[in-house]
C-alpha cells in the first residue's frame, strides 16, 4: 500500500465518521485493503479497492467496492441488515478506485473457530457452525442470490449464526453470462467447483462464467471440508498460486479423503460434507438440505 493510498484511508475515516475516528489497517492483499475503524458509534470497516497488477488478482479490482456497494443496495433485504454504511470514488475518479464503509460484524471467521476444534473435540460445536454457515447461503439461495466467493473468513461465526461477508462477486437472480457488473471467472480457485474450473480453462480471460448454486453447494462443502481438517479437498500442491495445472485438478474433482485428512472421526458429519462434493452437480444437495442434515447432529 503506498503512503497516499494511506493518507486517503485517513482523510475518509476522518469524513464518513469524524474526526475523532481511528483506523487501523487490517488487510493488504491484491488490490484491495482493509482497515477495522474505531468510532464513538462502534467498530466498522473500511474497504478501499484500487487497481492490481498481480497476476493472481480480479479483473477490474479497483471497481470492487463499488460493485459490492451497489449488490448490497440491490439486494434489499436479502442483505445482511445494516451492513452497508456508504461509498464512492478515490480521488482520480473510477480508474483510481473505489471505497466501501460497512459495519464491523462481530464474532471470528470460520477458520479460526473451527482450528479451535481439532485439538479439542466438540461434536455439538462443529455440527452448530456447519449448520449456520449452510443456513446463511441457504437463505441467499432463496432470495435468488449466490454469493460468488465463498471463503473460510467471508462467514463470521457469532454463537450459533453465521454472516456473511464480501458480496462483490455476488450474482443477482437476474445474472446471465455477459450482463453482470464485472467479468466473473470463478473466486477463490480452491474451493472451486469442478465445472466452473473446467468453463475457466476453456474459455478465455474476457468471457463471464455462469454460477449455479449446485457449483456454490460444491464451493461450501470444500469451505467446510477446509475448516474441518486445515488443508484443501483437492490438490496435495503447497503453493497458493492459481494455475492451469491447479485448475485442472480441481476439474476432475478428486476429493481427497477425509479419514486421511480430519482432525477426529465425526463419520456423519463428514458424510454431509461429502454429499456435496460431487462430481455429479444433479447429485449434490441443496445449502437448506445441508443446514437441516448437520442441525440433526447438534
């Protein structure tokens, strides 16, 4: 991040909520940056997108949160209530980047509650988060939504709830290939479904790639099956880099076992986490039938 970009985040924590405010950056990864914003009102987040030079990054990164500004606005209350606080434009206009203020969700990410787990079995606690992470895409799901980018940190687990976070690669439930905000080739790699892996190593960088919520069923059981054990359903690879080699293997779907891979047996739910790794996207569940199997463990 550079030292005007810095100056920037200041100048706005300072405008959105007063002079007063603190801001401390949090994240600095491909275009985008992070800073958790102290407020007399509360914590909240500022999200500052700019554009990328790294291979790896999205395409159009600097339109990010502008783009996840206006999904929030459009999805009315299918959105998570109150998230969204406000946005606009850096100075230097669209090409320069955009930002995003949202209210700080409360609780810790997937990733991090689940690592909680292994070392100190908890079946009813693993079932619990399971559960609410399938019921929060669930409910998208009903609302003819798909999220886009479903990670271990976009679920932030409070209690027994799950929010989530991140919404720039959502998909309204009017998207068709080619009419969407931004060119969309699939989020992170890893946790992607096979037929999407497969569409982007057929097609080229400029063509919009279509998202079912059978492929999101898929991308949330590789979340859970990551959260479960620390490591990825596919690939032995120890690099985070995406590549068509990466991908290739994500096509052909291979899951690697979990009776090789969990932290302790739990067999029914891993069963469930499995149900929606298949190869076959007729044969996967939906994220409600999900939420419903792994409640019936808790």
């Amino acid at each position: 991040m550079t030292d005007s970009l810095h100056t920037t985040a200041h100048h706005l924590i300072a405008r959105v909520w007063g002079e007063e405010a603190t801001g401390r950056l949090i994240a600095d990864r491909r275009g985008t940056c992070l800073w958790r914003v102290e407020a007399r009102s509360g914590p909240y987040a500022l999200k500052i997108t700019v554009p990328c030079t790294d291979p790896q990054g999205h395409v159009e990164s600097e339109r990010l949160a502008l783009v996840e500004a206006e999904v929030l606005t459009a999805m009315g209350p299918v959105a998570p209530p109150g998230l969204y606080q406000g946005h606009g434009l850096l100075p230097g206009g669209p090409a320069a980047g955009s930002w995003l203020a949202l209210r700080w969700v409360r609780g810790e990410d997937a990733e991090t509650a689940f690592a909680k787990l292994r070392p100190s079995p908890n079946r009813a606690a693993a079932a619990s988060y399971a559960a609410a992470m399938c019921e929060a895409v669930a409910d998208l799901h009903t609302g003819g939504w798909r999220h886009g980018d479903l990670q271990e940190v976009h679920f932030i687990l409070d209690g027994t709830h799950a929010h989530l976070l991140d919404f720039a690669m959502a998909h309204a439930p009017d998207r068709t290939p080619g009419n969407g905000p931004v060119v969309y080739r699939g989020a992170y790699d890893w946790f992607m479904s096979p037929e999407l892996a497969h569409a982007r190593l057929t097609t080229t960088p400029a063509d919009d790639l279509p998202l079912t919520t059978a492929s999101e069923v898929w991308s949330l059981c590789a979340v859970l099956y990551a959260c479960w054990t620390g490591t990825y359903p596919i690939s032995t690879r120890d690099t985070t880099q995406s590549t068509p080699e990466l991908r290739a293997e994500l096509a052909r779907g291979q899951v690697k076992p979990l009776t090789s891979t969990r932290p302790w047996p739990f067999a029914a739910f891993e069963e469930i986490i499995t149900s929606g790794l298949q190869i076959d996207p007729a044969r996967r569940p939906t994220a409600r039938a999900l939420q419903h199997a792994f409640e019936n463990l808790i």
